[in-house]
C-alpha cells in the first residue's frame, strides 16, 4: 500500500481497511523515501483509536532512523497511553538503539555536541481559563529544519500540561488562526483570547511540563520531541497584568476588595466554580435543613454553616491551592486590561492581591466568599442569584459577607456609601476596620 501522498486522513482509513498487518510495509517503504513524512504520519496514526493500529504504527517507528523518531518512541513508551501503543514503541526502541540511534542524540541537522538555541520567536497567545484552570497556549515557532511552525497547548494552570502538537505553518496562517479563535470565543462571550509576552507563554509550557516529568505522568509526543527547543527562563515572569495596573494602586483601595464579587457578572467568569467534592461539607449541611425533622435554634444553624464555610474556605484559599486562585485572577484581570475593560480588571485584581500570605484571611475574603456561595448553589441546582437572594434574609443574613453586621451598626460620612468591613473618616477616607 502506497501511503506517499495520503494526508493522515486518508492513510488512516485506508489502513483500517486494510488492517495493522498492511502498516509495517507500507512504512518502511515511506521513511525509506520520505523520513519527516513518515515520522508525522506514525505520530498521527499513534495518537488516536483504534488502538490495534495506533500500536502498530507506534512500533513502526523503528524503521525511521531520525534521533526525532527515538524522541517520539520514548515519551510514547512512557505515557499514559494504551498497552498496544507503550508495547509497540517499547519494541521501536530496541530496534533503533540497535541501530545505534537514540532518543538523547544530536538531530540529523545538527552537528555533534550542538546544543539547541530558543526558537519561540512569538508571537504568543493565551485564553482565559475555564472553571477547572484550563487555558490554550498559541505560540509561533521557527524550528531548525522545519522553518516556521506553530505550537498549541493546553496548561492547567494547577500545572499539568494536557496537550501539545506543533505544525508547520506560516506567519499568515498562524494570524488567521488567532484571528479566527478570537472571533468564535467572542461569540460565545465565555473566553477571552490575548497576547503575553513570549517568555510568560514559555514559563508557562515549561514549568507544567517539568511538574509532569517529576510526577512521572510523561509530557505530550510533540513536547518530547521539540520541547528543547522551548527554553523557558530562569526566573519565573512577573505576571503580565502588573505591565498596565500597579498594584498599590489597587491594594489601598478597600472598596475594589469589597465590591470584588462583582466580577463574577463578567460573562468570562460567570461559570466559575469549586468543585462539588471541594463545597461537600456545606452541600452536606444545606440538605440536612431540607430533610431534617428537628429544627435548631438560628444560633445553633448558623454556627454549625460557619463552621462548614470556615472549613471549605481554608481547605481551597490557603497554601498552594491560594497561589493557584491569586495567579487565575492575575491572568483575569490581564486579559480585562487588555481588552479595555479596567474596572473588573481592577476587581480581579483586587481579590488575587488580597489573597496574598498577608493579605485578608480567607474566610474574611469577599470574592472567595461568593465564589463558595455560587459553587454551593451549583452544587445544590439552584440558581445563584436566587440563592444568594435568599442567604441575605432571615438567619443567615450576612453570612457571606465580611464584617457586615458591624458596618451596619457603625454611622457612615454623608455622601459616602457604607462599606461592609470598613469605616469612613472625617477627611472621606475608607479605611479597613481594626
């Protein structure tokens, strides 16, 4: 079977017609012919279902004698993929090294001893996260043998890397594709498309790559393979958004922390959420009212709720996991800025800062607070807006707001609103309350 010619496509289907058996000879007479064909092909081909065929095209690679082939054989054996593709690039090992090739020499292109230069030219973009941290990586590549090429990528920002490929492209190609990404992300209003700055792109893909490689979860086929030529740098980059809003000048503004909820009206956060298992002990509670024949004194019900928010909050708002909630808002309020909208850029800003070691106490956080309400409410399958409506009334009133019950007793300066947590001076300054 001649496979020259066929896009992957294509030279999938007619393989599975033919069967796995067909595919060692029609690849060895293609990397005879063509290696680069062939070793995009097998990645193709390794990559997806059925897995009879992804196997054999992954042992397959012993006949493409490129030290790029060994690369690909090596993260393939050492992923989280199914037995046949890990057994059949295993067996691609063993034949290469034979032939005296291996994962960790030079490229053919390159002479003994070279080492690799950055090629990460930018320019780069990234989208802003869904609910479980996830964010695309775009970033344009000039490859030593390849020419211009582009890499895309999906990075948790808890520091997994999900996804990786690179293609050839061309600058013109790469610009319609973002270009055609922010259009269909626009249109739907839940995604935010935006340019960093080169090295942020590349901490970002590095350091969730070398997070994978500790765990021993393997990285994708692609970053195998190219992933040294993607030096990322030695210091970790300031986050982007600290180029356009100062931070102090957020920071003592009090009243950006206080109205930092507001930023879930934003259409690019409205589906932010904790997870069920995370909001459970208050889920747990919320359902024992429901079903609970014995009726507790208001104190006692609104103990036992605090206690269960005290819990959540400090168990998602502290430690590594706070890191994690301060760098997504500092990725917010990066793309709010740069697409103009610096008011909930601000208030994003404003909850990441707060959520620094000496920062408010998490369970004193306005925006942490209403993220809990809302992943409770997801939780429960209310709607949030009604169930806060309802937690401002009655017992639990001010359970979700900080400092509340005291700024409604404390008087307020005309002219100037109250401020939950925060009191008025003579001269119209708001200042937190000791």
């Amino acid at each position: 079977m001649a496979l020259a010619g066929l896009s992957p496509a294509d030279a999938r289907a007619a393989l599975a017609r033919a069967g796995p058996a067909a595919l060692p000879p029609s690849l060895r007479s293609l990397a005879e012919a063509d290696p680069d064909a062939a070793l995009s092909l097998i990645e193709e081909l390794a990559a997806a279902p059925p897995w009879p065929l992804a196997g054999a095209a992954a042992e397959a690679l012993g006949a493409v004698r490129l030290p790029a082939a060994a690369h690909l054989a090596s993260a393939l054996a050492a992923g989280e993929r199914p037995r046949e593709v890990r057994r059949g690039a295993r067996r691609a090992l063993h034949r290469l090294k034979q032939a005296g090739i291996h994962a960790d020499a030079a490229s053919r292109d390159e002479p003994a001893g070279a080492v690799a230069a950055p090629v990460a030219t930018g320019p780069a973009f990234l989208s802003s996260c869904d609910p479980d941290g996830a964010r695309l990586l775009w970033l344009a590549l000039d490859i030593p043998g390849s020419g211009r090429s582009a890499a895309n990528g999906v990075v948790y920002d808890s520091g997994r890397l999900h996804s990786f490929t690179i293609t050839r492209q061309s600058r013109a190609e790469f610009d319609q594709e973002i270009a055609r990404t922010r259009s269909e992300m626009a249109a739907r209003g839940a995604f935010l498309v935006t340019e960093v700055p080169v090295p942020y792109a590349l901490h970002l893909l590095t350091s969730a790559a070398q997070a994978a490689i500790a765990q021993q979860r393997g990285v994708p086929a692609d970053y195998a393979v190219y992933g040294r030529y993607l030096a990322g740098p030695e210091e970790p980059p300031l986050p982007p958004v600290y180029d356009y809003l100062q931070a102090t000048e957020v920071r003592f503004r009090p009243d950006l922390l206080d109205r930092s909820p507001e930023v879930f009206d934003e259409s690019e956060m409205r589906g932010w959420h904790l997870p069920a298992d995370v909001v459970s002990p208050l889920t747990t509670v919320f359902r024992d009212r429901e079903t609970s024949t014995l009726s507790l004194p208001p104190e006692a019900e609104r103990d036992r709720l605090s206690a269960a928010l005290r819990q959540v909050v400090a168990s998602e708002f502290h430690g590594e996991q706070g890191v994690r909630w301060r760098r997504r808002l500092e990725e917010m309020a990066y793309h709010f800025v740069r697409h103009d909208r610096r008011w909930p850029a601000q208030l994003a800003l404003a909850a990441a800062l707060a959520l620094e070691p000496e920062g408010a106490p998490p369970e004193e956080h306005p925006w942490s607070l209403r993220l809990v309400q809302r992943s409770l409410a997801r939780a429960l399958g209310v709607d949030p807006a009604e169930f806060q409506r309802q937690q401002d009334q009655g017992a639990l009133a001010g359970l979700w707001t900080p400092g509340s019950e005291a700024a409604a007793a404390a008087p307020t300066m005309p002219g100037v609103p109250g401020m939950p947590g925060h009191e008025a001076r003579p001269s119209g300054l708001i200042i937190p309350r000791s």
